[in-house]
C-alpha cells in the first residue's frame, strides 16, 4: 500500500514538473535566417546581411545597399519571409559614387538620434531603464518596463525623434515579444 502510494505522489509530481517546464519554456520564432539571405542574394542584394534573434523574434538587415529603393526591396523581401517576426532594417544607403560623404552623413545622423532620445528618455525618468542603440535611423529599444502602457509610450517617444525611420521595440513586458513601429 505504500508503495502504491509513493508511487502515485512520485508520478503526479513527475507530471506537474514536465508541465510547468514545458509552460515557462520560451517560444521560438520560425528559422528564415538561410532563406532570406538566399533570397537578397538572388535579388542581387549580396551585401545585405541578415541576423535573427528567435527568442525575441526579430530579423535584422545590415549591410549596405546603393539606393533607398534597393533598402526597400530587402524589406520587402524580408517581410514576406519573416512573417510575423519583426523585420529591423539597418542596412546603410551608400550610393558608389559619393560612399565617404554618405557614411559620414549616416554617422552623423545616427549621433543626432541617439543625442535627442537621451534627452527625451532623462526628460521622463527613464534613461536608467530603457537602453537602446542606433544603427542608419533605427533605434532598437531594450530593458525591462513595469507596463504595457510605458512599453507603448516609450517607443511612441523614440519614434518621435527627428531622423527615426523606425522603432524596434525589445522591451520586456512579462510574456510579450518584440514590436516594430514600421
């Protein structure tokens, strides 16, 4: 009798440990890395790199195209692979013929965004909560916020900084992935 007991107690704590692992595991977004960049490369988009982060579902285009409509296509291309994952796109517009003037012009953008999120973050407390980093107008957002409605508030905030083509918004609320503004 005992240890028919025991054995029952030992297989409802098996099953209720295999349950809570299973439900607190994270969700991992489809693998498009190897499909998207062989298709950037069969658009003739070979110096647009591709990094995919699965756990926050985010696909980042990186490289360097000659056009913004080249940037475009990528995107596009990314988006219709990527589904429901967020598509961050940092890919530099260097056009061939005037390459120095352009990086130097991207660069400078970029330190004019990150100047003038700093300052809106400080302005609203939140420069110890919030990081983010800035790559060709992207600002990717990371931390951990207290609320949906602050994790909405503040990519509002950075999407409203001038020169910001878009927001990645990695902030973590309990259970919830990452979101773009674009």
């Amino acid at each position: 009798m005992k240890a028919s007991k025991l054995y029952l107690l030992s297989a409802t704590l098996s099953v209720a440990l295999i349950t809570l692992s299973c439900a607190t595991a994270p969700t991992q977004s489809a693998d498009v890395k190897d499909s998207l960049k062989q298709s950037l490369d069969l658009a003739n988009l070979k110096d647009v790199t591709v990094a995919q982060d699965r756990t926050k579902g985010v696909v980042t285009l990186g490289g360097h195209v000659n056009a913004e409509s080249d940037k475009a296509q990528a995107a596009s291309i990314a988006k219709s692979i990527a589904g429901e994952q967020v598509v961050a796109n940092e890919i530099a517009v260097i056009p061939p013929d005037n390459a120095a003037d352009a990086k130097q012009f991207n660069s400078a953008l970029d330190n004019g965004i990150e100047s003038n999120l700093k300052a809106a973050l400080i302005s609203r407390k939140l420069q110890d909560i919030v990081k983010f980093s800035v790559k060709n107008n992207v600002v990717t957002l990371s931390g951990e916020v207290s609320s949906q409605q602050l994790r909405s508030q503040t990519e509002t905030l950075a999407s409203e900084v001038p020169n910001v083509k878009q927001v990645v918004n990695e902030l973590q609320v309990k259970g919830q992935k990452a979101t773009s503004s674009n």
